[in-house]
C-alpha cells in the first residue's frame, strides 16, 4: 500500500522526474520579507582572523543603527561583562519590500577564544551566537569548501551543507566559490532567504568567506550596446569581509590570514567580463608575496581550466596563473561549471586546481576535461573538507550522503618544502550523468 501510494504521488514509474521550481516561496508570497526581528545573520573572518570578525546582519528599517553585544562565552546564562558595539546599516530594497542591512566589525579580540555575540533589532535580538577566534599558526585547522550552491538551495542544497558540518564538526572556516543564488526573474531576495535557510547555523557560529560568482551579477542593458555586468544589490550589504581587495575590485576580492593559511579572494567574473584581470593579478602578486603562511589559497569562482565546452576563461590564465605558479600557491578553489574535475599544471604538482558543485544544477564534462582532469563527475552534490596545519594538508571531496570521492595529501618538511601524493583508498567509482536529457529536455545538462 505505501509503495502504491509512493508511486501515485511521484508518478508512474520510470516517468521523467518534472524540474523543480528555483524556489519554494509561492506566486504572491512575501515570506522572507524582513521585519523587526534580526536575521540573515552571517559571521565573517577580519584580515587577522586570531584578533576579530565581522558580522552582517538585516532587519527591516530601524529608526538608528542597532547593537551587537559581545561576550567571553561562559557556562552561565549571566554573560558577565557584555560589550555594545553599534552597527553601520544600509538600506535595501527588494521585491519583498525594504530592508535594512547592519554590519559590525570587532577587532582587538584574544585568539583561540570563544565568544558569544548577538545583534539587535526592534525591540528585540537575536540568540546568542557562539564564534572562536583562530588559533596561533600551525594548529589544526579544519575548513569546508562549498561550489556554487546557486539554485534550489532550500530544497536540495541544505543537505549538503548539513552533512559537510556533519562530516567535519570541527570546522572553523567555510569557503563559498560564488554564485550562491541563481538571480534574476523578480526573485532575488527571496533565493538569498534561501540560501540563509539552508546555510542554517553554520553561517552565524564559523568565519564564512564567500566569492562573487558571475550570478553575483547582473546584465544592465541587456541586448543593447550598451549592455554590461554590474554587481547585484545584495553582494555589497549581504557580508561583512575584509576592506584590503584591489581598488578595481574592492567589494569583490579581499584575503584573510587564519591559523597558518592565507585565503585570497578573486572577482573572475569582473576579470572576464570588465577588464580588471591585470589589476587583481598585481593585487595578487602583492599579497602572495607578503604572505609568510605556510598554505595559500586561492578562490575565484571561473576555472582557470574550464570543464565544461565553450567555456574561455583565457584571460584568467594568461593574467592570474603565472602569478599562482610563481609564488607556489597550493589550492585553487573554483565553481561556475556545475561539475567535478581535479588536475595541476603540466609538469608539476602544485597549484591543484579544484572545481565542484554543491548545488543540484549540473552539467556535462567536456571531452577535454575529460581527458585532462582526473577525477571527474557528474550528476553529484559535493562538500570538500580539508584539514591542515604546519605539516600537511589533507583534502577530501564528499558526495552530498558523505561518502569520499576524492582525496589527496600535501607533506610539508621543516624547510617549508612539499611533496604531493594521492589518497585512493576508500573512493568510491567514477560518477557520469546516468540520463540523456534534463527534466526540461535538455541535453547540455544532467539536472536542473
């Protein structure tokens, strides 16, 4: 009777499954509309993650800018001596109505320290937060990267997200490679309430730092001469990270030093499509070779080795790959292609170039990705965890049910040299897109 009923509901069986839409929010409905009650709170690391963090979060307009108050985190509900801090705020106004957008940056801050935090609204506040300072360099450190989440993030990608936290319980830091919604279509607001939804606590308690992805954009004057991108109204007010990026960029790129690794943020987008690849590659190469970290990474949202056909990110290779192989960064962080693949460059072992998805949008493999990037997938929701401190790093890719797909393992020596090697005990095979079209019959892509 339940298999009947099962069947019913979902349809014949072996009927092609119908797409979702991009959203759960109904025709007409304001359910993330901002109100008096603080939310979409996110904590983000300072340029010295052991001294501070910021934290962004939105209410609907408030006569003056709210608190946050911070504490020492004790084991009483009496928080002790509690500090205000005053937010700047900025308003917004979306198709659920206005907002107002709050940030506060806290600085001075003891390292490996947990703290308690929670920020105000209209008469009234948020729980309280937890958040830890990073540690001194060399400790263990682990950190969650996510590929682009980008749509159905309520539906399908907060699965995700909570079997990466999980999975690594212990992580302090979380990497998004942009395009954390999709944009567009009237319902941009809406798919950020998601994406804060799905994200759940995780984005109040760890240091998250995002990159701006190309649907962190928008086309103004679509289809004219005039046409160009220009950075959606959400990205600037959404997050509060560190003021230190290239001048051409300064909203988009910025880097953060935690626990021994330097992160450093790019705009590919802007690179691509407005001309700033030479600027952020002179900004890169400066803050690369100021870095005395024993890890560097580096996040931008565009493959620097495309996955996917008719993808040309030439740019970012001639301009930013020279500057990565110079100063031997070890990771390079990427999305945009909505599929799976690993590999260095020619001849050597390190940088290794990363792309992965956590969101349900996915597409094919090019034949030359194919041919060149080992592993690949497809049709797979992924989370990677990597766990580092003065001598090694060790990087794991997860499917969305937690199960290794790919791993591999950096060994630093006391002379700051390191030496790659592949992880392939307990992988599981090859994943390639089981279907020949879409929901939507299309056949450049798996799902939707």
């Amino acid at each position: 009777m339940l298999l009947a009923a099962l069947i019913g509901a979902a349809g014949a069986v072996g009927a092609a499954p119908a797409a979702e839409p991009n959203t759960q929010v109904p025709a007409g409905s304001r359910h993330y509309a901002a109100s008096g009650f603080p939310d979409r709170i996110v904590a983000s690391p300072a340029q010295d993650a052991g001294s501070g963090f910021a934290v962004a979060w939105r209410t609907a307009p408030l006569a003056q800018p709210p608190l946050l108050e911070l504490a020492v985190a004790g084991d009483s509900p009496d928080m002790g001596q509690v500090q205000q801090l005053r937010a700047s705020s900025q308003a917004l106004q979306t198709e659920n109505g206005d907002s107002q957008h709050h940030r506060v940056l806290i600085d001075g801050l003891q390292a490996d320290t947990l703290y308690a935090y929670r920020v105000q609204g209209q008469g009234s506040w948020s729980a309280w937060q937890h958040f830890r300072t990073a540690a001194a360099a060399g400790e263990p450190l682990t950190v969650l990267y996510f590929g682009d989440t980008q749509n159905k993030n309520l539906s399908h990608v907060s699965r995700v997200i909570r079997q990466g936290w999980q999975s690594a319980p212990d992580a302090r830091l979380t990497l998004f490679a942009g395009d954390l919604v999709s944009g567009g279509d009237g319902e941009d607001d809406n798919e950020w309430g998601e994406w804060f939804a799905a994200g759940g606590w995780l984005l109040p308690g760890m240091a998250v730092a995002p990159a701006a992805g190309n649907h962190e954009y928008f086309e103004e004057f679509e289809d004219t001469p005039q046409e160009r991108r220009v950075l959606g109204k959400h990205w600037p007010v959404t997050f509060a990270l560190p003021s230190n990026g290239a001048a051409a960029t300064a909203s988009t790129t910025y880097w953060f030093d935690y626990q021994g690794l330097r992160v450093v943020v790019l705009d590919g987008t802007s690179a691509l499509d407005l001309g700033t690849a030479k600027a952020q590659a002179s900004w890169l190469e400066k803050v690369l070779e100021d870095s005395a970290q024993a890890w560097n990474i580096v996040v931008v949202h565009q493959p620097l080795y495309p996955l996917r056909a008719e993808r040309d990110s030439s740019v970012l290779a001639s301009e930013i790959r020279p500057v990565l192989q110079r100063h031997k960064v070890d990771l390079v962080l990427q999305g945009h292609d909505h599929t799976y693949g690993r590999r260095a460059d020619d001849g050597a072992s390190l940088p290794q170039y990363i792309s992965s998805v956590a969101g349900p949008k996915q597409y094919r493999l090019s034949p030359q990705a194919r041919a060149t990037m080992k592993p690949t997938a497809e049709d797979t929701q992924l989370f990677q965890v990597l766990r580092l401190d003065d001598k090694g790093l060790r990087y794991e890719a997860r499917t969305a049910t937690g199960r290794l797909y790919d791993a591999f393992q950096i060994s630093r020596d006391a002379q700051g040299g390191k030496r790659f090697s592949e992880v392939t005990e307990g992988r599981i095979p090859q994943r390639d897109c089981p279907r020949p079209v879409s929901p939507k019959g299309r056949d450049d892509r798996c799902w939707e």
